[in-house]
C-alpha cells in the first residue's frame, strides 16, 4: 500500500496514537474512517465492508472484536494494534520515513469517511473531504483569550463534532488538547484541566 491512497479504519479510544494515526492518514493523501469503539463485530465487518477499508489500526482492548470482524474482511490487507509495545506507532512511523507522500492533496478530495448513528436505520458513511472538514474551523475569528488555554474533549473521536471543534480547531491556534477519555470522569476532568473551551 505504500505510495498510494487507501482507505483505513480507525476504532479504539482517543489518545496519542489515536490521534497521530488519524491526522497522519489525512496528511498522506489517504482516507480515515474513524469507527465507534463499542460496535460488535459483525456491524465492525460491516463498517470496514462498506467503506472498502484496507487497513485497519485498532486499541488492543478491542483485538478480539477487530480479529473477528476480519474474518469476514479478506480485503483488509493488514491491521496494526496502536498500543503495541514493539510496534508502537513512533516505530511504524520511522519505517516509513522515506516514503513520498503525495503532494498533490486536492482540497476536494475525500478525507474522512464517518459513519452516521443509525437512528432511523441503517448507518451510513458519509464522505467529507479536506475542504469540508475545515470550512467548520477556518472562518472562526482568532480570540486570544480562548486560545491560551486548553480545550477538553470529550466527545468519542469518531464523531465529526469532535474531530472539526476539538480536534482540528485546537490544532488550528495550537492549544493543548486534555482527552476526557470517560464521561464518568467528565466533572474531574474538567476541575483538573480547566479548560477555556469545551
């Protein structure tokens, strides 16, 4: 798969690695498609069907549902756990080092590829391109106050919302991000980071 785009899904809990392999998918040229933690397998075989995923980067809390998706998936070509001690995404990352990526991003093109909730039916993956992911953040005003501080996220990782306002937004005035990983913490989170913006 080297040098060319692909398709490649995401699902586990936010984090470092999290982080690092969907934003560094998107700025390969390739296409993210960041999926709900607590699906079963067979929806997880669905997801990756549907969006003709080729590889697929899972949280290691989540190797049995992801190694019985793959069953049905021959197409998935490889799957990585982030959180492998000996293969950590920093050593994946130095692997590659001299790969060419493309440079030729057009802002058209698909970037992401998130799957709807389902609420009246099946869910379905909508398509967004680099263009459409960033009009959300590009046209809000700088304000100084609100960008000294941090901003915590909350929300699950695979939900647009999250990813254009906490995410893409705090990487735009580079504040830090403080990962509310479990709404049960929500409250201690908040009283620890003190957030300017949620």
């Amino acid at each position: 798969l080297e040098g060319r785009r692909a398709n490649i899904a995401l699902i586990g809990h936010t984090g470092y690695d999290y982080l690092t392999v969907m934003l560094g998918t998107v700025c390969a040229g390739s296409v993210i498609v960041p999926l709900d933690a607590q699906m079963n397998a067979d929806t997880l075989a669905d997801h990756l069907q549907r969006s003709d995923a080729e590889i697929i980067f899972y949280e290691s809390s989540l190797a049995e549902t992801v190694n019985a998706a793959l069953k049905s998936c021959p197409y998935v070509k490889r799957s990585h756990c982030i959180a492998d001690t000996e293969n950590t995404i920093d050593t994946l990352i130095s692997e590659y080092s001299d790969t060419v990526y493309p440079s030729d991003i057009s802002p058209d093109e698909c970037a992401f590829i998130i799957y709807t909730s389902g609420t009246t039916g099946k869910s379905k993956g909508v398509m967004l391109s680099h263009r459409n992911m960033l009009s959300t953040i590009l046209p809000i005003k700088p304000n100084p106050e609100l960008e000294s501080g941090d901003v915590c996220a909350f929300l699950p990782p695979h939900h647009v919302f999250s990813i254009s306002c906490d995410y893409l937004y705090a990487f735009r005035f580079g504040m830090a991000i403080c990962i509310c990983d479990d709404l049960s913490h929500f409250i201690d989170d908040i009283k620890k980071y003190q957030p300017a913006t949620i």
